[in-house]
C-alpha cells in the first residue's frame, strides 16, 4: 500500500456535478512538488478569465498558486477557518452568526451578521486579516465565476469516490482511478445528449 500523498483539483459542471480535473502522486507536500502540479493544471485548462481556487490554505499550495496561478481569486474552506476561529474564540455568538454571515449572498445580509461578531469581539477583524486573509464569504465572491462552495465538499466527494482503490498499489491505484474517470465521462456525456438545450432543468430548479 502506498503512503505518500494525493492532491487532486477538482471543479464543477454546468450540472453541478463534481469533473475531476487532475491528481498527482507525491512522496511529500514540499514547494516543489506543488508548483509541478500547479503547472500542470494551468496546461490542463489553459488560461481562464475568470477562476477561483478553493482550499484549505495549505501553505505550500499557497505559495504555488501565487507563483503559476496570480491571477486567480483564492477562496478557502469557511470549515477551516472556523476550526481555527475555535481555538481563539468560543462562544454561540460566533456559531450563529459566522455561518449566515459567510453564505448571504447580498453585502447587507452579510454586515448584519458580522457586525453582531464585531460587537462580541472586535479584535476578530484583526485576527481574520492575519490568519484568514482570503475569501470566505459568498457576498464577496465575483458574480463571474459560478461556484458559490464555500466548504470542502468536493474534496469530500472525491475521497469518498476514490476510497476503495486506496490499499492498492500505487500503479494499480493509478489505472483504477483513471478507468473510474473515463466511465464517469462516458456516462456525463449519454446523460447530457438527452437533455434539452439551454439551461439545465436542475440549475433552473436551484
């Protein structure tokens, strides 16, 4: 069994289905081995106009998207960011009014939560600034890009998806996870010839 690690970017479809972009294989998480991967993924989709990259603010991911992808808006896990918030502040004024405030779509929805936060704590702002810099809520999301995620669930998606090939070895697990994606394709693409043009039913019904 292989014990290194697997990044994966990962994006969503017009039917907001998860599409598997790329995945790697690395034998640890140093600045190098991150900037190879970025490179690959900006060869993969080519430049974008518009494009946010969502993660856990992994420091060495960080510096890599800084250096091949600047042009893109960074976004983190808003479950990260509360997992730290935790450990500095506690208390249900957080709880309750961090969470509205992160997934209001419209700024004034999203001043009346976080200003409950200020009120509780106004060194919060501070803390955010120095440790949370990037975006988390969906009011200050570019209405350019349509992905509204403001949590981890692709990740989670993936791993759940993957996670009967992870004891194999790591060249088994390789062709197994790339036969996966070729099915999944196959199968999109029966799907979306029977669907009507335009919008997509789903989308219409969000």
């Amino acid at each position: 069994m292989w014990c290194g690690h697997m990044p994966a970017a990962l994006a969503l479809d017009d039917h907001n289905w998860m599409f598997p972009v790329a995945f790697r294989f690395f034998d640890g998480e140093s600045k190098e081995n991150w900037i190879w991967f970025m490179q690959q993924l900006r060869k993969a989709i080519g430049l974008m106009q518009h494009l946010a990259i969502c993660t856990d603010a992994c420091k060495g991911l960080e510096s890599s998207v800084k250096h091949v992808l600047p042009e893109a808006k960074w976004r983190e896990y808003f479950r990260h960011l509360m997992d730290n918030l935790k450990k500095f502040y506690t208390g249900d004024v957080y709880g309750k009014n961090m969470w509205p405030a992160a997934r209001a779509y419209s700024p004034h929805k999203f001043k009346y939560f976080f200003d409950k936060v200020l009120a509780a704590s106004p060194q919060i702002q501070k803390w955010l600034d120095e440790h949370h810099p990037f975006l988390w809520a969906r009011s200050k999301f570019s209405a350019d890009i349509k992905c509204d995620y403001i949590n981890n669930n692709l990740a989670e998606c993936w791993n759940a998806w993957i996670k009967e090939h992870k004891d194999l070895p790591l060249h088994c697990m390789a062709d197994a996870i790339r036969e996966k994606i070729m099915i999944l394709f196959a199968k999109r693409r029966k799907i979306s010839t029977a669907l009507p043009q335009g919008i997509l039913p789903a989308v219409i019904h969000q």
